[in-house]
C-alpha cells in the first residue's frame, strides 16, 4: 500500500498517457511500415484493408488497457528504472502474446507469418512501455519523457512515410484510391477488346496463334 501511495493519481494517469503514446508509436511504424505488406495480401482471417483501417482506434484502445495493466504490475511489484521496466514488458508481451498466437494458430486461418510478426512486435512494444513506466517511476521528469517520446514519434512518422513513399508497402488509402481512378467498366472493356484483337489470330491459326508460327 506505502508504495502505491508514493505515485500520485495525477502522476500515474499521466505516465499511463505517454507509455501508451510510446506504443501507439511503435506500432504505427511497426504494422504502416515494415509489415505493412502483411495485410494487403488476400486472407479469410483479415478484414478488408479500407475497413480494418476504420477501425485502428479500436485497436489502439487496446494498448491503453495493456498498458493501464503493465503500470499497474510495475506498481505492485515496486519495480522501477528502464531496465526493470522492459524486462517485465518483454515478459509480460512473450507471455501474452504467445498464449495468443497459439491460440490463434489452433483454431484460425492466420499466416504463421502474421501471427509471429504480431508476437515480435507487440512482445517488442509492451517492452517500450515498460522502459517508458520504469523511467517515469523512477523519477524522471514527465515533461522531459513526454519529449522524448515525441520525437520518436516525429521519427517515426518520418521513417514511415519513406517506406510508404517507396511504394513497397501501399496503405489503404493509396490502394483504395488507385481503384477508384480504374472504374471497374474500363477493366472490362479491355479484357473485350484484348479478346477482339485475339479473335482474328484464333480464326486464322486455330489455336490462337499466327499461321506460320
């Protein structure tokens, strides 16, 4: 009880707010990013790109909970500093996660791809989390963390949009927007007009080939 009693409310609340804005971090650049290409390929287990997209905020209010938990476990064990911090959320997202990942694998239709790529990062996030909650209870000044997180973000936006700018990783709304500017009609006029062009050769060689060849 002494040690819950030596953090404030306010102070906690607030160290809850920048460990999950460290993580929202992470994972925007971890899933926009570098595993981008991991949910635009056709699968049962996802939902479509554009709709998944409407729902991140439901996702990320997840990682408020994860982390209201991992503040809390690092209060009632007394842990304090970085260190302690991301070794407890390495623990704690290896535990989880993989309980999760298991899971998943007995009973969905997820990629061992997806479902280790999730393990990795959401292992590797609650690890940012905990070094970020460690810091703050161990004395650091909120302003000073708060600071530090948000230039990771800036970096990570940064970072992020080079990889979409390459175009190795499309988003969302870049794919949704290329099919909008391809009306669906003109696919298949083409697709007609590919066949009319065959036609002639089919008639002449008779298994669609030019006489001669």
């Amino acid at each position: 009880m002494n040690a819950i009693m030596t953090y404030s409310m306010r102070h906690v609340l607030l160290l809850t707010v920048i460990a999950w804005l460290a993580m929202l971090d992470f994972d925007f650049f971890l899933h926009a990013g570098v595993l981008a290409g991991l949910y635009l390929q056709p699968s049962p287990f996802l939902l479509p790109p554009m709709t998944a997209f409407t729902l991140i905020p439901v996702g990320y209010l997840s990682f408020l909970l994860l982390a209201v938990l991992l503040i809390w476990l690092m209060i009632r064990l007394k842990l304090v500093g970085w260190r302690q911090g991301a070794t407890l959320g390495l623990e704690l997202g290896g535990l989880t996660w993989g309980a999760f990942v298991l899971g998943l694998l007995s009973i969905s239709t997820a990629s061992f791809t997806l479902l280790i790529a999730w393990l990795i990062g959401q292992t590797l996030e609650l690890a940012i989390a905990g070094a970020v909650v460690g810091s703050g209870l161990a004395g650091m000044g909120l302003r000073r963390l708060f600071g530090v997180v948000i230039v990771c973000v800036v970096l990570s936006v940064m970072i992020t949009s080079t990889i979409v700018g390459s175009g190795s990783h499309p988003t969302p709304l870049i794919m949704s927007a290329a099919q909008q500017r391809v009306p669906p009609d003109r696919a298949s006029r083409a697709t007609r007009g590919g066949e009319a062009i065959q036609s002639p050769l089919t008639r002449e060689g008779g298994s669609g080939s030019p006489r001669g060849g």
